[in-house]
C-alpha cells in the first residue's frame, strides 16, 4: 500500500479539480482574501501583477518567499507561484516553499533563451504558456501537467488569447481530421514527440486541462474564453488594477461558471465600475509582447 | 433514475463520464429546475469554497441542503465531501456545506499539493475490493456520528464514509476510469433509499 506523490494523475488531477474556474493574480495577503472570498478557485502570488510588470519594466523574477508564505497562511484555496523560464532553482525554492503549482511564466523575464526546465525532476505540477499545439505539446513532454494560452499578459485586451485558444483549437481540429500516415509529418511541422500528437489525434484534445489567459479583463471576456474550449481562466492585472476589486472578481467567477447563458454575464457585467485601463496590443512594440517568449 | 452532478465547479465532466459508465441517466445541475429533475445529487471534486459560493450566488444552496435533509442520495468526492459534512475544520470562518452527513471534516488534512498521493485503497468487506485511490490535497474524517458507516480508512483516519442515504470519499475515482465507486453509489446506496421512498 505504497503511497506515491508527485505522479502525473495526481500532478493532472490537480489541475482538473480548477476547471470552471478562476486564477487570480494577488500581490498580498488582503487581495488574496478578497480573491478567496469572490469565489477565485486559486490564487496566483506575484510581486508585481503584469500591467506593473509592464509599466515599470526592468527584469521580473520569482517573489519573495515571505510574501508567498503570508498568502499561504491567509488562505484555504492552492497558491500558485511564478517562477522565470528555464530558472529551475527558482522553482526548487518555489517547491520547498510548498506551493501548489508553479507557473514556468513569459511574464517574467526569461532565464534561459533556449531551454525550459526540466518538470519531471519536480513533484510540485507546472503550468506552462502556449500560443499553439506544438508549444504545448513541448511543455508537456517537459512535464508540464497544465497548459494556459498565453494572450498577452498585462495588456487588458483580450485578442490574442482569443487568437492563441484558436490556433489551439484548430490545431487540435486538424489533427484529428488527418490519416494516421500523416501524423508523423504533422509532428515534424508541429515541432513536437510522435506520442504526443498521436495522442491528440485520437482523443481530440490536449491530455492535459487547458486553461486560458492574458488580457481578460471583463466577465464576458471570462466567457468568451469558455466558449471557446477553455476549462478555466487566468486573470492577472484585470481584477486588482479596475475600479471595483471585489465586485469584478466575483462576477467573473460567475461569468465563467454561467458561460453558456449570457443573461447571467449581463448581471455578472453591471456596475462594476471601472475595468483596467488596458493597451492595445497593436501599440505594444514587438521587443514588449511577453507572448514570443518561450520556444 | 436520474442523477444528478453538481456543474457549478470542478471535474464534474468526469464524474458524468463515471455515471454514463455504471448505465444511469446523467444530468449537469447548475439551477433549481436542473436540481427537481433529479433523483440524486453528485457533488463533484474542486474547490469546496468556490462551489460553496457558486451555490449560494445561484440561489441553489438552500434547496440542495433541503432536499438532502429529506432523503436525497448523494455522493461526494473530495470538495464534495466537505460539503456534505456537518462540520469541518480549517475552513474559511464563514465557510457553510450542504451537511447531512454527521461527520467532521479536516479540509487538506493530507496536506498541500506536493503531499497529494495515489495509493492502494483496502475498503470493508461487501465492498468492491482494491482501489487505486488518488488523494489530491485531500481531507479526511476526524469523527463520525451515529448512523456513519466507515468503509475505508488511510493513516487511520476515515477516506470513505456513508449513511442509508449519503455516501463521500476523500479520493477521486473520477480521474481513474475505475467507476466502481459509482456503481457501488448507484446500487448500494441511490437505488435501495429510493426504493423506500417510494
């Protein structure tokens, strides 16, 4: 009656108990709380949310283990932590700190230009960015037990999410319409293992949940996203930088249960006050777009 | 019969999946109407607060609580067995659960993530045998009342309980495609308090 931690149901299985829900970015302990008490199925904790990240520019790293640790101890629901792409000791402390995911994130700034870690050596699960199926499937041979689409953090607008979730999407669509003596070409374009693609053919969709995010900032923008296939949904500046902090929290969460009815995102969508600011993607100079890195 | 899986947060998709599987008809309830087309009630695995919250947001709480208080089968897994204690432990303060099952419930006792396990399940006898059993930042039973069966245990603290009408485990047997749990909820607990209703 061997008990064994860190295997892939378990490291999946976590990732399936968040679907139909929302992540929420937090920077302390009081948002955190705000975010738990709006119905938030997970907290993400970071020093800097994305627009700051953005706004204030210099190198974004892992946060301060004592931050991490004050939001632990101030909630009940899995705390998430950054760690830069490729720093694989930055997820070794992140480990030891006992979260309950670590997000191998684009928003900060990359430690490694060609390598992202190694997520087997780990019994933490890793969440990775994708903008496409072959992104994907590599984080996943990597070990990623979750996948988000990456949009464009920091930004409020919601296109390339909505463009990567149909990259996502079709890909998978695609593979799953080609005869089987066509998958093996498909994994050379796709840049990603035989297994893997083989895989998606057969069963239609990623094998692990798949999440979405990066410019959502609004309750439909929660919906929109499920509408388009995603079990769940980031939501990083979108909720601490509008007017109404609590109230848009909750109402996404109800958005994003109630998807399908938009009756329930009309009520979800009033008063809120405020939404962030936000910036157009297309304003953003290429050297800026935290979704190209990664590979 | 009906049964139903509550949709509001979580992998209820699997559990649907589990039912469809045991040869019952299957139904995601997320409103009342949804909720008083159904014999029975699976909560499913996720974040107890969320659906908790969800629940009361939708005006779908107090109905859920009534109608297992006046006999309603259910089975939870996991969050769905935090929500169906009469108490639990290490809870947000104003934490409240359907209740009905008269237990007290450590939510995460299992500790955090990196402390999730699977592992090999011995159940009491008249029971389906062996289970591979995956604990994702599980709670466990601290204490049973009267009338509270257990019919698994794991570093001696109590994994699966049931009454004549509920049952709850702090494992996942969704995620394994192993649905004897299901089927073990569908025969030896849903149909046989149906029947007596009737």
């Amino acid at each position: 009656m061997a008990e064994v931690t860190g295997t892939g149901r378990v490291k999946r299985g976590m990732a399936e108990m968040l679907k139909g829900g929302v992540i929420m970015d937090v920077v302390n302990a009081e948002q955190a709380k705000i975010a738990e008490d709006a119905g938030a199925v997970a907290v993400m904790a970071l020093e800097r949310v994305p627009a700051d990240i953005r706004a204030q520019g210099g190198v974004a790293r892992m946060s301060d283990p004592d931050m991490i640790e004050k939001i632990q101890a101030s909630v009940s629901i899995p705390v998430m932590a950054k760690a830069r792409i490729g720093h694989f000791v930055e997820a070794q402390v992140l480990q030891s700190l006992n979260v309950d995911y670590i997000d191998e994130s684009e928003v900060l700034t990359p430690s490694d230009y060609e390598n992202h870690i190694d997520k087997w050596n780990f019994t933490v699960p890793f969440v990775c960015g994708a903008t496409n199926l072959g992104e994907a499937l590599r984080r996943i041979n990597e070990g990623a037990a979750m996948i988000r689409s990456k949009g464009e953090a920091g930004t409020g607008d919601v296109s390339n999410a909505m463009m990567h979730m149909r990259k996502i999407g079709g890909e998978i669509r695609r593979l799953s319409s080609l005869r089987e003596d066509e998958l093996y070409v498909a994994a050379k374009e796709l840049q990603a293992p035989y297994a893997l693609v083989k895989e998606v053919a057969e069963t239609g969709k990623l094998p692990v949940v798949l999440f979405t995010a990066g410019g959502i900032a609004t309750p439909a923008d929660a919906a929109l996203m499920m509408a388009m296939g995603a079990d769940g949904v980031f939501i990083g500046s979108g909720i601490f930088k509008s007017g109404n902090p609590a109230q848009r929290a909750a109402a996404c969460v109800r958005a994003t249960t109630f998807w399908d009815d938009p009756k329930v995102v009309a009520d979800a969508s009033r008063g809120l006050g405020e939404a962030m600011v936000g910036i157009n993607v297309a304003d953003l100079p290429a050297p800026h777009r935290l979704s190209e890195r990664g590979w | 019969m009906k049964v139903g899986v509550l949709g509001l947060q979580g992998d209820f998709r699997e559990h649907i999946n589990s039912l469809i599987a045991c040869g019952v008809d299957v139904a995601p309830v997320r409103r009342i109407e949804e909720l008083n087309d159904v014999d029975a009630l699976v909560i499913p695995g996720g974040e107890s607060t969320t659906i908790a919250h969800l629940a009361q947001t939708f005006e779908i709480f107090d109905e859920i609580k009534t109608r297992i208080a006046s006999g309603m089968p259910a089975y939870g897994s996991c969050a769905g067995m935090i929500l169906l204690a009469d108490q639990i432990l290490d809870a947000p303060k104003d934490q409240k659960t359907f209740g009905g099952l008269d237990i007290v419930v450590r939510r995460n006792a299992f500790g955090r993530q990196v402390d999730s396990f699977e592992s090999d399940l011995e159940f009491k006898d008249g029971f389906p045998g062996l289970l591979k059993a995956v604990f994702i930042r599980a709670p466990w039973v601290e204490k049973t009342g009267a009338g509270v069966e257990v019919l698994a245990s794991m570093q001696s603290h109590p994994v699966a309980v049931r009454s004549k009408t509920l049952l709850a485990t702090s494992f996942h047997p969704e995620l394994t495609g192993d649905h004897r749990i299901h089927q073990y909820f569908v025969d030896q607990v849903a149909r046989p308090a149906l029947k007596k209703v009737q």
